[in-house]
C-alpha cells in the first residue's frame, strides 16, 4: 500500500518536473488551455493532481511555470508564499474534498516580500508587516545557517527556507493536513523557482 502511494507521489511529481522542463524551453502544451479540456472539467468536475502555494508575483504564474492547464492544479498565491487562515483554509478543502494528494511550496528568486523581511520598506500597512513579521524568523534561521552570505546569494537562501517554514507552518497549524501526511495520503515537498531561468530547484 505504502508503496503505491510513493509511486503515485512519485508520478505527480514527474509531471510537475516534466511541465517545468517545458516551460524552461519555453514550449507550453496548449491542449492543457483547450476547449475541449474547459468542457470537461466542466463536466467531469475537477480533480487537480496537485496543490500549489505560490508567491502572487506576476512572474509566477503557477499553472505555466509547472505546465499545467485547466483543472491540473488547486492553487494559493499570496505576497510570500504564507499561507494565513483562509490560504490554509483552501489547502484543507483539496485535501478533505478533492482529496490531492501532493502538496509543493514554491518560493521564487527576487521575491519582493522575502526582500522586505531582510531590509523592511520605509512605508506602513499594518497587514504588510504582519506578513513581514511571519517571514522574518526564516531570515534570522538563514543567518543562522549562511552566517558569510550577503547580497542576492542571501536573498536567494532566505527564499528556499522561507518556502520550508511556510510549509512547516501549513503543517503546524492543521491538524487535517497533519494527519493525511501521518496516513500516508498527502506528500507535501517544497521548491524554489528561478525567474531568470524558469528553472524549478526542488527540495
Ligand atoms: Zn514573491
């Protein structure tokens, strides 16, 4: 059984890894985005194979980056990739619902709101700095752990443990999703995608 499981993880992400691979050559499969593809998944309903939280970036987009298309993936996209209480909320109706069975975090180079968590914006929005707030522990661990690094490389570490605590944090805060993980049904991994080169680095 547990098997069958793995290998059914293991297949989900193949084809998110091959719908990258394509991206990265810059050759999307249309027939993902077809008429045919909205008619059935209109019909047949929706049975996404994987649930994404993203950043809501605009050099993101989560079904094109991944190749997806039309009822592929359930996807959260928030300023971060963090999910709060509605954000989780969604995770938990695919898992329950429409039962899918991998859960990815995708962070992604030059992410604004990690960029923020390390030198904050000059300007005030109470619900920005809660965000912020949310980020920063993931900073103080990448000093922790890359004590040399500045710059981008920096930036580019803070993103990848970021990703990591979002999902330790989605996994801390449902006890639905935490307990799908201990039955074996639900796989959660986390990733970083390149915006420069389209290239998803996978934990
Ligand atoms: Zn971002």
């Amino acid at each position: 059984m547990i098997e069958l499981l793995s290998s059914k993880f293991s297949s989900i992400l193949d084809n998110l890894k091959t719908g990258n691979a394509r991206y990265v050559a810059g050759e999307l499969d249309v027939s993902r985005f077809s008429i045919e593809r909205r008619r059935e998944t209109f019909l047949e309903g929706q049975e996404p194979h994987a649930l994404v939280v993203g950043c809501s970036d605009s050099r993101v987009p989560l079904e094109l980056v991944l190749g997806q298309g039309i009822g592929d993936i359930f996807v959260v996209r928030t300023a971060g990739n963090l999910c709060g209480t509605f954000g989780l909320a969604s995770l938990e109706f695919a898992v329950e619902v429409l039962h899918v069975p991998v859960l990815v975090v995708l962070g992604h180079t030059h992410c604004g709101a990690v960029k923020s968590a390390i030198d904050p914006p000059d300007f005030k929005a109470d619900r920005i700095e809660e965000l912020l707030y949310r980020i920063q522990p993931a900073v103080f661990e990448t000093q922790r752990l890359f004590p040399t690094l500045t710059g981008d490389a920096f930036q580019h570490e803070a993103v990848r443990v970021n990703a990591r605590a979002s999902l330790e944090m989605i996994v801390k805060y449902s006890s639905l999703i935490r307990e799908r993980i201990a039955e074996g049904r639900l796989f959660t991994t986390y990733a970083v995608l390149d915006i420069e080169s389209g290239v998803i680095e996978w934990a």
